[in-house]
C-alpha cells in the first residue's frame, strides 16, 4: 500500500507542478503533507519518534545551510551584477557570438561544461546565469533555454569522480572511484556531444521564433550600434521606443528590468567602475575557497556578500536597498528549499521509500535478474528525481546490488549503472542548486522542467547505449 501511496503522491506533485495548477513550494508542502495524513491515519505508519515529524524537523536542519548559501550567493552575486563587474565579459560575448542565437546557445553549453569540472552545481549556475543572462535578455531570447542547456551540462558532468554521486557510490560498495568512472568516460563524452547537439538544435528554434516575430539579427545589431559600447548589456532604444533592456524576455518572468533588481541600463546608479578590479579580487577569491572546500561554503557565502556590500555601498541606507532589491528572488528559492525538505521528510518518515525500493527488487522476474545493471540504469534517472542522492546511494543501491549479485553481476557494474540517471537526477525539485538556477534566471519551474526532463532524459539514455555498447554495464 505504501508503494501505490507514494506513487500517487509523486504523480499528484507533478502533475500540479507541469499544470501550473499549484505553484512549486505550495505543491512541496500541500501534497507530501496530506499523504502523511493518510498513511499516518490508516495506521501504515506510526508517528513520533522516527515518524514523519521528526523527519521533516531532521530534514529541516539538513537543509538550513543549503538556505543560507542560496540566501547569500543571490545577494553576492546580484550586487556583482549591479555594480557592473560582468559588463566587460557581457561585451566580449556579444562580440564572439556575432549576435547569432545559436552561437549564444550553443556557447552556454560550452561555459555551463566547463565551470561544472569542479563538481559543483551551484557554482556552475551563478556563473553561468550572471554572465550569459542579461545577454539573452538583451537578444530577445528566452532564459528557459539558458537554463535548460545549462542543467543538462551539468547533469552529465555531475559523474564525475570528485562529485558527491560518483563518491557516494564507489563508498557504499565498497569499490574503487577510478575503476567505476574511467570505463564510463566515453559515454560521458557521448552525453557532452549530445548536450551540444540540443543546444544548437534549441538555438535554430530561437533563431526562427526570433525571425517570425519580426526581431530579426539585423534589427537587433542596429539597436546595438545606436547607441555607445557600453550600452551592449542594456539600455538604447528599441522598434518599439521602449529601451530593449525594459522588453519582457519570452518564458521569464519578467523582463531585464527586474532581473536581480537591476535594469542592466549602462548609466545604473549601482555602477562602481572605479571598484571593478576590487570586485573582481573578492569573486575571484569566493571561487577559489569554494573550490577548496577549507570552509562551510554557506559561511564563505555569508561573509563575500557583507565585504561586497559594505565597500560598494558605504551608506547603511544603500545597503539595505541593495539586499533588499533580491528578495523576490531570495524568498522564491529559500521557500522552495525549505519545502523540498518537507517532501524528503515525509518520503523517508512514512517508509514510502524503503517500501518503493523494496518493492522494485521485488517486481523483477528471476527471468530477466541478469538484466539488473541495465535495469538500474533505467531507474536511476525516475529514482534519482524524486529523491535524495543519499537516500538512493546509501539506501536503493545495496538493496539493488545484493539482488543483482545472485546472477553474477559485480558490484562495480552496479555502481556504474547507478551513475546514468545523473543527468535527470539534477532537474529535480529536491536539488537546491536546480531551484538556485531558476530562481537566478527567473524561470517559472514548471517552463524549465517541460523542456529539460525529457533532453534530460535523452543524454542518459545515451549515456546507458555507450555503456552497454561498450560493456563496461552488462546486458543480459
């Protein structure tokens, strides 16, 4: 019963997210909770200690220092925006990609790939949004797509051997991290061409849907020339008079103009060009001790924001206002990451998910038990979507890969399979640095999720055919 409760409660959660019957936070909370009810009130799970309430209030703590970063890395990294630190690079890209959409697109991928090498998400996104995004907004395209070809970038680069799920599965079969992922490295690089491939495929459409609306390249560039060079991350004048940095983008929320509180207008009071390489310095040095993980990167968070706003606005007033200015952006996230732990809490509380695992071992024929690797492979991508990478690693896989063991399949096998669904696993609600990115862009959740899950899913998949092409996942 426990396995049909929770599989209607993940059903009921997205059809309500997809169908923007309910917005994101309120479905995290709505939803889990009133199946808790349920199944509580039915007597198939006990509250009190270990229950349901106990495992939202632990999930609650689990989540803080995610919130915090989040709540801080807006403030940061929206005041590096105000104060015009990425209007130089904002300049140099416009001048590379030659206006065209599917350079633009196609580069997102590129930058999103490469940043993402140092295994962490969040990191990946901030950069990727505070350099690329008021650039769609100023060619018109839609930051559904900047954040879709980012996600999926990182969703295939989140294998790697220094991120948490390749560790976490090499540490709980007890297996060598280098022998899980090197064999996987062609498939890896296959998901990479594939990211690449859907990128310049959603480019050709934003080109075209561009073109149909009359906003054609060459309308675009001469807005650019008419005005001066620093008017290329906003501002001048647009067909329709209106500045082009004002314009709604499609699929935001809004346009440039409330874009992390700023309205990218060249001439903004918040410019400090004068500070432009102390600025630099101070972000150059937050990405380094990220990188180095010597500190509680919620704490590095903490104290960047506070040396960025005292220096950049000396006058408490100012200050106040610049925090201030993000918080349609901060309560947006921070909400979602405090709900998506109300949904962990009651998955792990009400025993839906040891029941769901358990009850999957169970569904698979002895028939068709060679077939476990490609099996978890599979259900790696639903899995990982739907829950915590800790509660699949360290609760789903030993359970899967003792059963995979009666028909002669190692446990680096397992382990490899249980890597594929990656790529899915990070356009999930539950992953703070997904809500992050969207929050960062202005993205309705629900926009992103109906054109990133099924690429997501696609890069997989492929992922899993080079493996299996390859054996280094055994099939049958």
């Amino acid at each position: 019963m426990l396995i049909v409760l929770g599989s209607a409660m993940i059903a009921v959660f997205m059809y309500l997210i997809l169908s923007k019957r309910l917005a994101p936070t309120l479905a995290l909370v709505l939803v889990p909770l009133t199946f808790a009810l349920v199944v509580t009130g039915t007597g198939l799970s006990e509250p009190g200690e270990d229950g349901v309430v106990d495992s939202i209030s632990s999930a609650f703590k689990d989540f803080a220092p995610t919130a915090v970063l989040l709540f801080f890395a807006i403030i940061f990294f929206g005041t590096m925006i105000d104060v015009g630190l990425f209007d130089p690079l904002i300049r140099f890209v416009l001048r590379t990609v030659k206006n065209d959409p599917v350079r633009l697109v196609v580069l997102t991928a590129v930058l999103a790939g490469v940043v993402s090498l140092d295994g962490d998400g969040s990191t990946t996104f901030i950069i990727t949004v505070s350099a690329l995004l008021p650039i769609y907004l100023r060619l018109g395209l839609s930051p559904v797509v900047l954040t879709v070809v980012a996600n999926l970038a990182n969703g295939v680069l989140n294998i790697l051997p220094w991120g948490g799920p390749t560790i976490r599965a090499a540490t709980v079969l007890n297996v060598s991290p280098s022998e899980l992922f090197n064999p996987m490295v062609p498939g890896m690089v296959a998901g990479i061409a594939t990211v690449l491939l859907l990128a310049w495929q959603l480019g050709r459409s934003e080109r075209k849907r561009l073109l149909a609306s009359g906003r054609t390249l060459s309308v675009v560039a001469d807005e650019m020339v008419a005005v001066r060079e620093p008017a290329l991350v906003g501002g001048g004048t647009g067909t329709d008079g209106t500045h082009g940095a004002d314009r709604p983008a499609s699929g935001s929320a809004g346009g440039a103009s409330d874009y992390l509180g700023g309205t990218l207008d060249p001439n903004r009071p918040t410019l400090r060009p004068k500070l432009i390489w102390f600025n630099l310095g101070l972000t150059v040095a937050l990405l380094v001790l990220l990188g180095m993980d010597v500190l509680p990167l919620s704490l590095v968070f903490v104290a960047a924001a506070a040396i960025a706003l005292v220096v950049n606005f000396p006058k408490p007033e100012d200050q106040l206002r610049a925090v201030t200015s993000h918080a349609k952006s901060i309560v947006g996230v921070v909400s979602m990451v405090f709900a998506a732990a109300v949904l962990v809490g009651v998955l792990s509380g009400t025993g839906m998910v040891t029941a769901m695992a358990n009850g999957i071992v169970s569904a698979v024929p002895p028939s068709v038990g060679s077939w476990f690797a490609v099996i978890t492979g599979v259900l790696s991508m639903p899995l990982t979507f739907f829950i915590t990478n800790d509660a699949f690693y360290f609760g789903i896989l030993p359970i899967l890969t003792e059963a995979a063991g009666h028909y002669g399949i190692a446990p680096v096998e397992m382990a490899r399979a249980s890597i594929i669904g990656q790529p899915v696993h990070m356009t999930s609600p539950l992953v703070p640095a997904l809500l992050l990115l969207v929050s960062l862009a202005k993205v309705n959740l629900a926009d992103h999720h109906r054109k990133v899950i099924w690429r997501a899913a696609v890069c997989s998949l492929v992922m899993l055919g080079v493996a299996l092409l390859l054996g280094v996942v055994p099939l049958g």
